[in-house]
C-alpha cells in the first residue's frame, strides 16, 4: 500500500510516499480503507522530532473511511461500513481504562505519535476504536473531528466544568481546538470570546458564534475582556497557544475563573504570580486529550448538526509535504485533510 512515512526528523522534505507492506490485521482488530486523514499541529512537532517515536512512522490521527476487513474477535461491524477512528491509543484492560479514564492509561497515545497513524491507504486498530458514522457527514469533515472535539468537550465539559450563562475566552478561533471551543461553549449557552489573527479568521468565528473577537496582534487581550465583562473577566479561559499567551489569558479570568490548557504551540514556559493566584482564587487545570465516553458524547453532537466540522484544504496524500509546508504558514481556518 501507498503510505507517508519519515525516516528522519526535519522539515517537510523529510516526507516520504512510498509503498510498504499492508497491515497485518490481528483477531481482535478491525482493517480500514483510509478514505481522510486530517492534519493537527502534531504531525509537525512529530516530523521536527518528539521523543520516544520509533522510525519509520506514519503520522496521522484524525481518519475517517470504509471497514476492509474485520477480525474473528470483533463483532458488530460489515464489510464497507463508513467510519471514523478514535484517534487513542490504550491498552483497554488497566485500571484506568476500566473506569473510563483511557488517557490517564499508562499506554494511552494519541493515534500517530507513539503508533502508527493514518498517512497510508489501509490501517488496523483495535475494534473499539471503530465508530460508525451517518451518511449524512462526508469522509472530509468526519476525519476533522475526533481529536479537536474530544479534546474541547474534555477541557470544557470534562476539566472545566462549564455551565450556560458563563462566558468563555477561546485562544486562536481558527484553530481546530478553537473551532471545537466556540462550538461546545455556544452548545452550552455561554458567551463566547474568541481570539483571531486577522479579519478574515475573526469574521469566520462570529460565523461559528463568537459573540466577541479580540484581534491578538493588534489588541491586548486581558484588557478588551474586561472592556467586554464591565472589568469582570470570564469564567474559562480556553487555553492552547502557550508562552505566548499564558499571562493575558490569566490576567482574563474573573474572580474565582478557570484556566484549562491543553497544549503549548508558541513555547513551554509559563509563569504565574502566585500571590495573583491564591488571592483571586484561580483554577490552572491541565486536559489531555479525552475518553472514549466523551469523544462519543462529543460526536452525538456532530452526527445531529448541532457541531460542525470545519474544513480548510485538501490535499491528496502524495503531497502530504505542500500539506506540511501550507499548515506551517498558519493561514488556514479549519482542517487541513489528506486524501489517499
């Protein structure tokens, strides 16, 4: 089969189509035709170098696509049933995934970085990542959800706790955490501040329903939310750009306000005022990923429309380094999606 595989960590030229042999599906396992394979800033931290990531990898966690075959031990599916993929790793047996809690399992992975992902024609997963989806939602905008809305519905929902009424600052409105952000706090009747880079991206978030947008290069966050809250700040602050951000999206919070990150894309070092800390009373709450319960709760919502994917660009798979190369420009709003 015809797959993207890197040999070595670097730039996009590292990418390489290349024929390997098919998977060899085990009993328990359930082999997909990859049909979509979506884009996440990952696949670029995995490419440049991640520990702990065995070579050759195939990249990729977000796929959608047709069931080729199914494994004696997995029952339930057919033979051309369109689906999508969990995009975890887990080892489904250990106290944590019993209880619920699959990434808080000692295996736990995201699909394509400690495993192999989607960049490929077929993949094998275990057949409780397999989730069947309506022939309503297309193979594109399938592949654009998993990994963005679990792991929103786990920041907002699971860690944060939210609740109608409150209002929500969502970092960076065109990403695919952004995108899922403003959705799920509008699911729950929240006020939504969202930021953006330009406006184009700004006006693409109100058309998602952000009640407000803060242009970041322009503007300083920390005070147009308390312009926006008459000086109160907000309940939530949706947090996943990092070093960059981390003191405005602080400053945000209101009295007693909650700040839930679950990544650090512009750096890793974050400082916090601990007097500011305890005085305001602030929760710092780190999320990652999400369960297999959430990711399900989060896809009821999409297979009946009331979240929508969001796809930017599509890409054949044979030119997953224009894809590359157009991801690392940071123009796009939605999902980058690779097509085998």
């Amino acid at each position: 089969m015809k797959a993207v595989r890197i040999h070595e960590t670097g730039g996009p030229e590292v990418l390489r189509y290349e024929d390997i042999p098919e998977p060899q599906l085990r009993k328990d396992q359930v082999l997909v035709r990859v049909k979509a394979c979506a884009m996440n800033h990952l696949d670029l931290w995995i490419r440049k170098g991640i520990p702990k990531v065995k070579l050759p990898h195939i990249l990729g966690s977000d796929v959608a696509g047709e069931i080729a075959e199914i494994g004696e031990y997995a029952s339930g599916f057919k033979a051309g049933q369109r689906v999508l993929l969990a995009p975890m790793h887990f080892c489904n047996h250990c106290e944590k995934c019993t209880a619920g809690l699959q990434n808080q399992c000692r295996e736990f992975t995201v699909l394509g970085n400690a495993v192999d992902g989607g960049n490929c024609e077929l993949i094998a997963v275990p057949a409780v990542n397999i989730v069947p989806i309506p022939d309503s939602l297309g193979f594109n905008e399938a592949a654009s959800v998993p990994l963005v809305f679990t792991t929103g519905w786990h920041m907002l929902v699971g860690r944060a706790g939210i609740k109608p009424g409150q209002t929500v600052l969502v970092l960076g409105a065109n990403s695919g955490v952004g995108i899922a952000g403003i959705q799920i706090a509008k699911l729950f009747h929240c006020r939504v501040i969202a930021t953006a880079g330009d406006d184009r991206k700004a006006e693409r978030a109100r058309e998602l329903g952000a009640d407000y947008v803060i242009d970041h290069y322009q503007q300083k966050i920390s005070e147009e939310v308390r312009k926006i809250t008459n000086k109160e700040g907000v309940d939530i602050v949706m947090e996943h750009v990092g070093a960059a951000t981390w003191d405005e999206s602080v400053r945000s919070l209101k009295l007693g306000g909650t700040l839930v990150t679950c990544g650090a894309t512009s750096g890793f070092e974050a400082k916090v005022d601990l007097r500011f800390l305890f005085s305001r009373q602030l929760s710092l709450v780190g999320s990652y990923m999400g369960t297999m319960s959430e990711l399900h709760d989060a896809m009821t919502h999409v297979f009946s429309g009331a979240l929508k994917p969001v796809v930017d660009r599509k890409f054949p798979l044979s030119e997953t380094r224009a894809a590359h190369e157009y991801m690392e420009k940071s123009q796009m709003f939605g999902k980058i999606v690779l097509n085998p």
